[in-house]
C-alpha cells in the first residue's frame, strides 16, 4: 500500500509538471541566461580566469541550481493542494504521514534530478566539459542527493505554509541567499567566518561543492575543484534529507489531524 502511495504521489507531481508548458520551459532555459549574461560579468572579475574559464567553472553551480529551483519549487503543488483541499482528502486516506512526505520529497527529487540531467546534456557540451565517466556518476548521485535534500526542505517550508502568497514570499527570502553562498559563482573559501557557518548550514552548497568533485577534478590542484570532502557532501546532503523528512511529516500530521477533525463534525 506504501509503495503504491508514494508512486502516486510522484506520479502525479511529475505529470504536473509535464502539463505546465511555460514551467518546463523556464527551468530549462534559467540556467543557460545566467550562463550568457552572469558569466560575462562575473568573467571579467573572477580571479582564477587564467586557470580556468569562468563559464566552464560555473557549470556545476548551474546544475546545482537546476536542482534547488526544481525540488524547491516543486513543493508549491503542496500549498496549492492545501487551498485546493486534495491535501486533506491525502491525509485523511488510510496512510501514514510520512509515506506522503517521502512520496512528495522523492517527486520534487526526480523533478530536479530530471531537469538538472536535461540542461548538463546541453550545457556540458556547450561550455566544453566533458567529464570522465566516473565524473559523470559522481555528478548524478551529487544531483539526486541534492534534490533529495532540498526537496525535504521545500516540503518543510510549504507544510508550514497556508497560502501561495506566503510560500512565494518565503521562497524569494530562502533561494538567492542559498545560491550566493553555495560556491555556485565563486569560491567560498575566502569568505569572512560568520559567512563561512551560513555556507555550512547551507544544503545547496554541498551540493554544488560534489558537483564540482565531480566535473572540475582537472582544476582540483588549482583551488576551483570541490573544496570539501567527498564523504562530508554525501553525509551532510544525506542528513539534511532525512533531517527535512522528519521535519515535514508532523507539519502534515498536524493538517491531517485538523482535516479529520472536520469531517467528524460534519457527520
């Protein structure tokens, strides 16, 4: 029955998002306008442009922000289901809360991780990085690791949530600060120590960081490689998805509860 729910559930995400035409064009094409336009400006003052082009240095953080807007956004079909009422018919179905949680996490994963493989199949050629095939394994458990993670965080924000206006709102205020301070766009390593703990607590820069494990390991000498460990990437996005999904299933318990609630007063 769990296993059934769960693909229902991601089933249903994903063909939302196969409907919604503008949706899937805008996150394939938002990372090849930052390419064009952030990496002509940022080009001119990167400081390791003798080492390695910047656009080709940009590459994993592209990716890496492929990832966070697919799983991040993927999480506002749970604030719409909510003013919808579908979410309270889930709740209310014979199924644990948490299996609903997994079930929206695993499909804001396989949005992200689909759409991050779309746009590398496009932009890896284009700027010229072709990875090893080992590179090109460890890129995809970085991207699936990734959209696990941030999918469980996406899900703990849009549970908490009770309208889209506030979930936009919040989204805005979470995303830009997460993508600066990620090492999508230039190395973190230089940054003062309070920036460095917020780089830290990031999940999205542990993402991007095994990303760049994985596609710049030719420039891992120079500096503009991954700058953390291999194992801490893997164990940080792995605790923050599981950190997020136990999160996120009492936030819905708590609307269940409330849905169940309803429907006894009504009979």
């Amino acid at each position: 029955m769990s296993g059934r729910a769960v693909y229902g559930i991601v089933a249903r995400e994903f063909l939302r998002f196969l409907r919604q035409r503008g949706r899937v064009l805008a996150s394939i094409g938002r990372p090849f306008v930052w390419l064009l336009f952030a990496g002509a400006g940022f080009a001119t003052v990167f400081a390791g442009r003798n080492e390695i082009d910047y656009r080709v240095y940009m590459a994993p953080g592209l990716l890496g922000m492929v990832v966070m807007f697919g799983s991040l956004l993927a999480a506002l079909s749970t604030v719409t289901d909510r003013e919808a009422g579908v979410l309270r018919m889930v709740l209310v179905a014979p199924i644990r809360r948490s299996t609903v949680a997994l079930g929206k996490t695993l499909g804001a994963t396989a949005l992200g991780t689909t759409q991050a493989v779309a746009v590398a199949a496009l932009m890896l050629p284009l700027v010229h990085l072709r990875p090893t095939l080992g590179g090109a394994g460890l890129a995809l458990v970085a991207i699936v690791l990734s959209g696990l993670a941030l999918g469980a965080l996406g899900l703990v924000l849009a549970a908490s949530m009770r309208s889209i206006e506030n979930f936009a709102g919040v989204m805005n205020f979470v995303i830009f600060p997460m993508l600066f301070l990620s090492g999508a766009l230039y190395p973190v390593r230089h940054l003062g120590p309070v920036l460095r703990i917020a780089v830290l607590a990031n999940p999205l820069a542990y993402g991007v960081d095994l990303l760049k494990h994985a596609l710049l390991g030719a420039w891992a000498k120079t500096g503009y490689g991954g700058e953390m460990p291999v194992l801490l990437d893997c164990a940080a996005l792995a605790l923050f998805a599981l950190a997020g999904l136990a999160g996120a299933a009492p936030l819905l318990a708590r609307e269940g509860g409330l849905a169940r609630a309803a429907f006894r007063e009504r009979a």
